[in-house]
C-alpha cells in the first residue's frame, strides 16, 4: 500500500531508523552464526538483542501497513522467540535464514524510500515466511528441563529502556495536549499510537507486564481515536493522560524498584477498555489514489469501497478493469499523486553524549587560543614574513569556522522546553477552574543546550504565576468584557547576539500600588517611592521572599518564584523586563545569550592587569571632568551622567592592584548595566573589542566576587572576566541610603 503524501516524511524517517536497525542486526547475527559454526554456546545477549531489533522494525513497519516487511519480521520474531525459549536450537541454517531476510528488508526499504510502498515484492515475502516458518516447527532435540533460558535484564538495559520511554511518553502527551484544539487531529493521533505502540513493544521486552497492559489498552483507545469509532472528548483525553501520568510515575520509579508495578493498573485498564466500541472496527480507509480518484469526480465512492474488499493488484488497475473509470483518469490522478509526494532527504541523527562536545569545544578553545599565541608571538615582531602571515590567515578563517560549526552542534531548539508549558498550563487552568490558552511561538529558535538547562525553572515560574495570580476567573473576566478563555503566548526570537524569550499574558496585570506598599513594608522602598518608575516598583518582585498573595497555596505565595527566575537568569548572564498595563496583561521580558562558551568582550587595563567585561554589560565609556565627580560622606564617589548620579568602583581597589593613577579625571569610566541598575568602573585604559572563549576560574582563586570567569590571551596572559551584576549588587547595598541622602539635597 502506498503511504498518504502527508505522511512522506514520516515514511523516510522509517526508512532512516530501518537501515540502522538493520545494521545493528546484523553483527549480532553474524556473532551468533559463528558461535554455532564453531560449536560454542549461543550468547543470550546478543539473541535478546536481535530479538528486540526485529520487533522493533515489525512495530514500526505494521504503524505505516507495510505488509511485506510486516509479515516477514513478524515470521523472524516468532523463530528468535522459540530460540530464546529454548524450543529450537540454534543452527547455521537458522542464522543464515535470518541474514537473508535482513537483505530483503534492505531491498524493502530501497522499495519504501524510493515509492513509500514496499508492494511488489509479496512473492519473495511470502517465500521468506515460508522458510520462516519451517525453521521454527522442526522438532526440537530432547533438552532438560532447566534449559529454558530466563531474560536477564541488566541496570543498563533499565537505564536505555526509561530514557526511550521518557521520549515516548513526552510524545504521546504532547500530542493528547494538542488535540482537542486541533480542527483534524488525525496526524497527532497517528503520532501518539506509534509512541504508545513503541513504548509497549519495549515493555514486553523487558517483562515489565503491568506497563505493557496499560499501554496496550491506552493503544485500543488512541486505534479507535484515530479510525474514527470513537469520538474525540474531554472526557476520554483526560482518562487517557491520567493513564499516561500512571505510565509515566512507574517509569520514574524503575531506576528503584526495577519492578514496573501500577497501583490499581486492572482498575485504570477496565476504565480504558469501558470506553472502546463493542462493534466491529470501522473497515480501512480508502487509498490515496482512491480519493484523488473521488475528489476529481472520476470514480463513485461505491466503486473504490467494492474494489477495496477485492483487492489484489493497484487500486487504479482494477477500478478500470470494473469500468468503473478510464485508464486516462488513474493516470492523471497517479501523476497528481508523484507530484504532491516529492523527495525528500533521508535524515540521518546521531545522538552524542553532552561531554563529548564540552570536550569539543574546550578543545576548539585551546587551538584558538594556541593560534593566538603563534600569530602574536613577540619573536615574530619585525620580520617580514609574507608566506607565514599568508598561512596565518588561512588558519584563522578555518578556525573561525571549526569555532562556528563546534558552537552549532551545541544548539539545540527551545521547543522541547516550550511544549513542555502546554501540560502546565493545561494541569493549572483545571487546578484553578480557569480556562487559559497557551500560544507558542519561535519554537525553532536554537540556544546553547547549557542555557536551556537554566531557563526551565523561570519559565514555569512566571507562567504559573500568571495563571493564579494573573488570568482571571470565566466569571470575572466576562465581566470585564474579555473572552471567558484567557491567553499566555509564549515567544522566542533572536536579537543581535541575544534570544529574547516573551511570555505574555492578558490578565489582571500588575497591581502596583499593592506592590509598592509591600515594598515599604519589607524596608525595601525608601520614603514612601513616590519618584520610583513602574519598572522599578515591579522589580521589586524579584526579591527574596517578596510576595503580595494574602494565601500562601501549593502552586505560589511564599515568594520564592521569582527569586528563582532572578537568580537563575544570573547564573547565564541574562536579564528580565517587565511590562504591564492594569487590566490588560503583563509581559516579561528574559533577555538570554546564545551561548555561554565565548562571549564578545571589552579588553581594559588597570595597573599590569587585563580584564573582560561582557560587551552586552556596556552602556559607555567616558574620561570624565573633575566638575562632575562627587564625594558622599561615607567615601563612595560619585559622578554625574546626564542628569544621573552614578557610583563609582574602583577596579584597583577592588582587587588590589597598583594603577597607573588614581586620579579620576586621568582615567577612564566604563559604564556598566544589569538588571536595568548601573555603576562606572574606573580604569586606566580601554584596549579593544576581543571575541573570548570564557575558562572556568582556576581553583586557587575559588570563588571571587565579581569575577565569573577567565580568558587566556594570545601571548598567554590569563585575564579575568568581570560579573557585572555581582558588582553592581554590591555597590548597590553599599551606598542605597547615601544615595537617598543626595536626592533629597
């Protein structure tokens, strides 16, 4: 049968996944015929192996009816099965059985990438099922009893079989979540019984009985979903990601128990089984071509169904055949069908371990950094040397781009971390009895995997917030004259060397006076903040323990959310905005790098010591005019930018270091922002603009205020790198009530 068009991709992705199948099949088949030639004992590892191997491609085979490879795979898994039950023995005819049959499924899958069908092949199937079939009912010779051989199952088996299911699960849910918002959720559905199918596979591998139950009965549910004998309700999602959630918690526990029991899985499966229609499954669907063939006007709907049950050559052949059509027709419609179905590159992904590419990209950093070192090399200085400079560059363009291509291998996209919001938001809009949409947009957009690992935890936090505290009730927001369901959009998109991250919301907004008079309350506000902006006052939120809730509930109130997305942000060296319009919504803004393994940096100078400040900290850099230079009573100086009083740091003093001067007015003030916050560092020269690869602080130094990291320079200087809101924190405890002073002078 030929696969939907819209499925074309999904066949190719079959294909890829076959041909790796296949060549993990085949060493092990080859190990276990040379055991048997040579008289050795089978290794059970390696039957379970290609047991597991055929059952997979059978699994993923039967999902796109593809009956030859079906029905050949399915012959094979019946012969390893007696095979590991000890019913037959192995021999060199059985295993050379078998690696034939691994060449015709690479002959299938050459059929399936080329033309999406693997017909035309069902003589040598049925052959191979044959043969198949008489290897696995010879007459065993008398064994033992105790020869039966057991399973064993090792921790690492258990430790592949829950990070597949953790996939797999994921898929199933994300697709449940999406479904009853979709116009035609057939693909989602198609999507999440592959998923469910797979994982059950796998658990019957593993002997993990109760999670093969439950999947296959969610499986029954999703079969008849997706054939249409079930309607799509609220009321069935909902039992299905309750199941799900079971599945899910069992898996969790694995890595402990190792038992993969369901507490109350017989009650949970009779539930299933309840809602599944008692008549006869709906009779399959017509072919592609069949419905191009109805569509057009060529052929009446009762022919296709009457060719359908007597199928047993192409649909197109026998419609004409009947007189139900003309040759002319089937042809017009079968190039219609070429045309839509196109090609399409076969993907092929390999997954590498995280460590890997950190070692990668140190490495990469150690050549840029040793390429620095040869290129400025002071020995070098006076000679001329054309075909050296000639090669220098040459070596710089390629280690740009080995730099480029290393940071991209990195980059992962944000949509596993979006769509993971869709379950959130769906679980606390029931919680709250709200109804919230969530929209998500610039899933594509692509981070440093290390980046996405801290942005988790802000997002969940200021979503959730923005359900309980935000969204408004049905009731309340009809009041308010909005529509009864509330929306959070959830956007990426890149700015410059920045992603910027937007979650929306078109609730209540922010209250700032409730805000503002908490502030006061907790001592954080001077006076009574009557000069303070509304960004400032909202900031305040991000304070340890800040809250404005009068009930403190499972989901927020205890001030602790946003002290996270803070800090958490900070740790990457990104930053937040906020926005809000009472009674419209509120908006904030995470402002996050692209890659936390080299940054854009300023190169200055204080004394013989160099250091780094991030170029994305930059405001500007300025000598300033001694006029403009205040001292506060305390000692902390200040200087006036525009109307604004800024402190100053003296980068000499903070790490004790002998300048140049100490005159302000001879320097230089470089100034610094986080967090919407600014502070002049004072130093004796500004050097240049300097792309870096940041290196973890040695641990002689240890943890230094200030400081996140270090670089080494060309001629092989270490130069640290500045953190600029760890600085401006500090200064900013330092002096907040002597600034209050001069405000008010």
């Amino acid at each position: 049968m030929a696969a939907p068009n819209e499925d074309r991709e999904m066949i190719l992705g079959f294909v890829a996944d076959g041909y790796e199948l296949l060549d993990e099949l085949e060493p092990n088949l080859i190990e276990l015929q040379k055991s048997c030639t040579h008289g050795g004992s089978t290794d059970i590892e390696k039957l379970n192996a290609v047991f597991r191997l055929f059952h997979s491609l059978k699994g993923a085979a039967g999902f796109f009816n593809l009956h030859n490879v079906t029905s050949v795979t399915h012959e094979a898994e019946t012969l390893l099965n007696l095979l590991r039950e000890s019913k037959i023995v192995l021999t060199p005819e059985r295993t050379s059985l078998l690696c034939r049959a691994c060449d015709f499924m690479r002959t299938l899958l050459g059929a399936i990438e080329e033309t999406g069908s693997d017909e035309g092949f069902e003589d040598t199937a049925k052959k191979f099922v044959h043969e198949l079939s008489c290897a696995a009912a010879e007459t065993p010779p008398e064994a033992p009893p105790e020869a039966a051989v057991e399973i064993t199952i090792t921790a690492d088996m258990v430790q592949s079989f829950i990070q597949e299911a953790d996939e797999l699960l994921e898929s199933v849910e994300q697709s449940l979540l999406t479904i009853e918002k979709t116009p035609d959720p057939t693909e989602l559905l198609q999507t999440a019984f592959r998923s469910i199918h797979s994982f059950k596979g796998n658990c019957g591998f593993m002997g993990f009985r109760d999670l093969e139950q439950l999947s296959h009965s969610i499986e029954n549910v999703l079969d008849c979903l997706r054939k249409g004998s079930l309607a799509v309700r609220e009321q069935t999602i909902s039992l299905l990601m309750r199941s799900l959630d079971a599945l899910k918690n069992a898996v969790a526990e694995l890595s402990q128990s190792g038992s993969g029991t369901i507490q109350g899985c017989d009650l949970m499966v009779e539930l299933l089984d309840s809602v599944v229609p008692k008549q006869e499954p709906l009779p399959p669907s017509s072919e592609k071509i069949g419905e191009i063939l109805i569509s057009r006007g060529s052929v009446a709907p009762e022919a296709v169904n009457k060719a359908l049950s007597l199928q047993d050559k192409p649909l197109g052949e026998m419609l004409v055949e009947m007189g139900a059509t003309t040759k002319e027709a089937v042809e017009t419609a079968l190039s219609e069908q070429e045309k839509q179905a196109g090609k399409k590159i076969v993907r092929r992904d390999i997954r590498v371990d995280l460590e890997k590419l950190d070692l990668l990209m140190d490495l990469v950093g150690e050549m840029v950094i040793a390429q620095m070192m040869v290129i400025h090399n002071p020995d070098l200085k006076g000679h001329e040397l054309e075909n050296f400079e000639k090669a220098a560059h040459h070596m710089q363009r390629i280690s740009a781009e080995l730099q480029d291509v290393a940071l991209s291998i990195r980059m992962v996209p944000l949509s596993a971390t979006f769509r993971k919001m869709i379950r959130l938001v769906h679980d606390l809009a029931l919680k709250f009895s709200k109804k919230v949409k969530l929209e998500l947009k610039g899933e594509e957009t692509e981070v440093d995997k290390t980046v996405i690992e801290h942005i988790s935890d802000p997002l969940v936090h200021i979503i959730r917030n923005a359900i309980d505290h935000g969204i408004e009730t049905p009731e309340a927001r009809n009041a308010a004259g909005k529509d009864e369901t509330g929306t959070i959009v959830l956007e990426a998109l890149h700015d410059g060397g920045e992603v910027v991250i937007r979650i929306t919301d078109d609730g209540a907004g922010l209250r700032r006076d409730k805000i503002l008079r908490k502030g006061i309350e907790r001592g954080l506000v001077m006076g009574n903040g009557e000069g303070m902006s509304d960004e400032e006052v909202f900031k305040l939120i991000f304070e340890p323990g800040f809250s404005t809730a009068e009930v403190v509930t499972d989901v927020s109130g205890r001030g602790v959310g946003m002290d996270v997305v803070r800090r958490n942000l900070e740790k990457i060296k990104g930053r937040v905005d906020i926005s809000s319009t009472p009674g419209a919504g509120t908006t904030f803004m995470l402002r996050i790098p692209l890659t936390l393994a080299i940054i854009e940096g300023m190169l200055v100078r204080t004394g013989t010591s160099k250091f780094i400040i991030p170029l994305l900290s930059i405001v500007e850099s300025f000598r300033p005019a001694v006029q403009h230079i205040t001292v506060l009573p305390d000692g902390t100086e200040m200087v006036k930018v525009r109307q604004n009083l800024l402190q100053i740091a003296r980068l000499h003093k903070l790490y004790n270091i002998l300048p140049d001067t100490e005159q302000l007015h001879e320097g230089i003030l470089v100034i610094v922002e986080n967090q919407h916050e600014q502070l002049c560092l004072f130093v004796d020269e500004v050097i240049g603009q300097m792309q870096t690869v940041i290196k973890a602080l040695p641990n002689y130094i240890g943890d230094v205020q200030g400081l996140s990291g270090c670089s080494i320079m060309g001629d092989g200087e270490v130069c640290l790198i500045l953190d600029v809101g760890s600085l401006i924190r500090k200064a900013k405890h330092k002096t907040a009530q002597s600034l209050q002073t001069i405000a008010a002078a």
